[in-house]
C-alpha cells in the first residue's frame, strides 16, 4: 500500500520537528559554584539511572529488625580501637563520613538534580487508531477501513529550556545545602570536642584538688593532736572534701553527655568509650581582622549562594510565566484508509491551545514577582544576620584569648604562690584552717575558668570559622566548599 510509506514519513518528520524542541544535555548543577568537572562528577549517574533489580539486591531490614541490626553493628565497632587520644581531625573526617544528615542531604540534592530531565523532555507521544467492522468501509473492501494517527505535544519554544534552568539553579541550591549542613556539622564536632576536653581538664583539676585536701586535712589532725588546733579544723576539711566529691558526680554527668553527643554525630551508641582528649591545648596565635572575614563570607557561605541560586530559579520561573501567553502545539501525522482517493489519505494536522485566560497568567506573573522580592529580602537579611554573627564571635573570641594569656601568665601562678604561702603559714600556726582552704578553693575556682577560656575560645573559633564560610586561614585559600558528591559517606 503506497500511502502507508507516506504515513510513515509524516510520521517520522513529526517524532523529529518534536525532538528538536527538547535542550541539550545540562551542565553539571554543581560547576558555577563549586568547580567540579562534569565529567569526573560519579553523583550524576547515580542521580539519573534507576536502580537495577535482581536477586543480588540485599534485603531491607524490617522495623522490628532494625534495633538488633543497629545493636549488631555497635557489638564490632572499631572506629577508635588502639587510639591513646582522642585528636580533632581525625574526628571531624570520621563525623563526615558517618553522621546521617549528610547522608540525607546528598540524597536531596540527588533527588534535585534526577528531576532536570523530567522538566526538560517532551510529553509522550499518542498513537491511535480507529478500525471500521468488515463491510462497512468506504469501498466496502474491509482491508481500507482503519486509520492511523500519532500525536506529539510541543511547548512554545524556550519554554522547557526556562524549566531546565529553574531545576538546575535548584539543584545548585541544594548543593550548597549540603556544603552548609557540612559547615553546621564541623562547627557541632568542634564544639562537642572542646566540651569533652574541658570536662577531663576539670576532672583533673578536682582529683589534684582532693589529693590537696586530704593532705591539708592530715596536717590539720597532726595539728589537733598535738593541740595545736581545735577539731573544728577536722571538720571544715572534710566538709570541703565532701564539696569536691559532689563536684565530681556533677563532672562525671557533664563527661557523659558530652560522650554520647560525640558518639551521636558519631551516628554511634551514646554509650561507647572514647579515647581520652589531649591533655594539654595551647590558645592560638594569629587571627584575620573582622573585616577581612566578612568579605571572605560574602563569598563563601553555601547559605548565601544557595539564597542566590534560589533567586535565579525564581527568576526562571518568572521567564516562564511570562512564555505562558504564548500557546503551545500539538502535531498530528496520520494516514485514514477512509478516503477513497489515495492522495487523502496521509494527513497532516496541527492545533494550539488560546491563552485566553489571562486572570491566570497575570497572576502567575505576580506571584513568580513576589517570591524574587522575598528570596532576594532573604538575602538581604541573612547577610546582615551574617555580619552579625561574625562580628560577635569574634568579639568573644579576642575576649576568650585575652583572658586565658591574663590567667596562664599572671592570675595562676600568683594564685598557687598564695596556696604555698599560705599552707606554710597555717603549719607554723599564723593563719586559721579557713584562710587555707579559702586560697585552695580560690586556685581550683582559677584552674577551672582557665580551662574555660581556652575551651570557649575553641568553641568561639569554631562558630567563627562556621560564620565566615570555612577556614580562617584566608591566605590559603582554604575553606572551599566541597561538591556534594564528594561528600558521599564511606561505608564504615
């Protein structure tokens, strides 16, 4: 049948003229911001091929499963087997690789990034065909009567380039998500690192304060014996002892917590052992001025580049708004063996839908306005907020610093002069128990802000690095934020 070929090529030129409506393949959403080569990107393929069935595909635990398979996990957790110390980076590349909301980030972005091709590809096309019952053709030859059509929707063209764009600038937002949960994540682990440091810091001063105690109460009673002083000092010591018994319970809670929340970002039991942390930490020399800080954060934080990408899907957004007064088109191809006359037979159709409702339109175009006006207010705002973060944390950071030099060079050891001076004074008999023990507990009250300066200037340090987008060390060029694929958890 010779008008079959003409269907057939009618056909063809409908599938391509559709076709060539549809953009290229994307760039990678990551590249703008994060520098990452498109073709050494592995998360692409991960985002974008379907996960392959068969009978090697491991079994999802069930809800009533999954305790015993945690419990199961923990009983051969070796993640620190062997360490005599508990050190910074190692646990801050270790929380990167384990805790779960990185896990769940990725997975975002992932999620993100698999929609571009479902935005950018041309609706399926329709196939139809409509058969007569035998005898009632046309010519009464049952073999003509049938018809065979196909149809192919086509966008308004820039239409499905305009829904490319506005995934990709998602995409590149929830890229820079996971690059600022990251930041969150190693500002949380340094934070939780210097709380378990001050902790054992204090616990040590506390031992070294009862040992002390209990010598002054030997003293005392060799004293009472010999009437040199009244009972009352036996008691006032083991009064003081007591004190700093009870101290010591509220220290072992403090050590506790601050155990389980490390082995929590750990994605850990809270109840497995740590090594213990450094037994000494020095306070740092060297930090960029405020302002320095602040223009490096303009362009480093992830929050604010991914305000900006959102921006830019919005505004692609508004774009396609705006191509929505325009119609979009369907083409048919068809051949109907109906026709008597061969040459009727192969058809060509095409229609368009009229964006006469323009209530609609305008209100899309509104609303696509107002949400650019909120998300670059957004901005706005977080920057500011921005500012102020760094601003303050780096007040309380040259606070922190001022004072531990103060009390590591002048207040401790004029303090533990005093304590000698005044133990000497008290077994020669010039001074009362109490003054002695007043000194002591004025070293171990020193001792412990000591320890607390130079932890919360660590603390204060870590929200800086955090607030200023990564590194402090600007000449370095560090703090780069990462692609999100190489973020991807290894399996422990």
């Amino acid at each position: 049948m010779r008008g079959q070929g003409w269907w057939c090529l009618l056909l063809l030129v409908a599938l391509v003229v559709g076709c060539a409506h549809a953009p290229s393949r994307p760039p990678n959403p990551q590249a703008p911001h994060g520098g990452v080569d498109p073709e050494t990107t592995s998360i692409r393929q991960v985002s974008y091929e379907p996960k392959q069935e068969g009978p090697t595909e491991q079994p999802l635990h069930t809800p009533a499963e999954l305790p015993q398979a945690r419990l199961a996990l923990q009983a051969i957790d070796t993640l620190f087997a062997g360490k005599e110390e508990l050190l910074l980076d190692v646990l801050v590349q270790a929380v990167l690789a384990r805790n779960p909301t990185l896990v769940q980030m990725v997975a975002t972005w992932q999620a993100v990034q698999a929609r571009y091709p479902q935005v950018t590809s041309l609706d399926d096309p329709i196939l139809g065909t409509t058969l007569a019952p035998a005898g009632l053709g046309t010519t009464g030859d049952a073999s003509n009567g049938y018809r065979i059509e196909a149809w192919q929707k086509l966008p308004w063209r820039g239409k499905l380039t305009l829904r490319g764009e506005n995934v990709q600038a998602q995409a590149r937002a929830a890229a820079d998500d996971v690059n600022d949960v990251r930041l969150q994540l190693i500002e949380s682990v340094k934070i939780a690192f210097y709380d378990y440091y001050w902790v054992a810091r204090a616990m040590e001063v506390n031992a070294e304060n009862l040992r002390l105690l209990q010598k002054f109460r030997r003293d005392a009673e060799f004293r009472y014996i010999n009437g040199q002083a009244p009972q009352q000092d036996l008691f006032l010591a083991d009064v003081e002892i007591g004190r700093q018994q009870k101290r010591n319970y509220t220290l072992e809670r403090l050590r506790l917590v601050a155990v389980a929340r490390i082995n929590t970002l750990l994605n850990r039991d809270p109840d497995l052992p740590l090594p213990p942390p450094p037994k000494k930490i020095e306070i740092a020399e060297g930090l960029p001025e405020a302002a320095q800080l602040r223009a490096a954060a303009l362009a480093r934080r992830p929050d604010l580049r991914a305000l900006a990408n959102r921006i830019q899907a919005e505004e692609a957004a508004l774009a396609l708004a705006y191509k929505e007064y325009y119609p979009d088109f369907d083409l048919m191809a068809a051949y109907d063996a109906f026709w008597v006359e061969p040459g009727l037979r192969p058809q060509l159709a095409l229609r368009m839908n009229l964006p006469v409702r323009l209530a609609r339109r305008r209100a899309a175009v509104w609303e696509a306005k107002a949400k650019i006006a909120q998300r670059r207010a957004e901005l706005d705002r977080q920057v500011n907020q921005m500012n102020y973060e760094i601003n303050q944390a780096y007040a309380e950071v040259v606070e922190n610093k001022q004072a531990g030099r103060l009390y590591e060079q002048e207040v401790l050891p004029k303090a533990e002069l005093n304590v000698n001076s005044a133990e000497a004074a008290y077994q020669n008999g010039r001074i009362p128990f109490l003054t002695l023990v007043e000194a002591e507990r004025e070293v171990i009250r020193l001792k412990d802000d000591y320890y607390q300066f130079v932890a919360e200037y660590y603390r204060r340090l870590a929200t800086l690095e955090r607030a200023a987008g990564g590194s402090l060390a600007l000449a370095d060029g560090a703090g780069v934020s990462p692609a999100p694929s190489d973020l991807l958890p290894c399996h422990q």
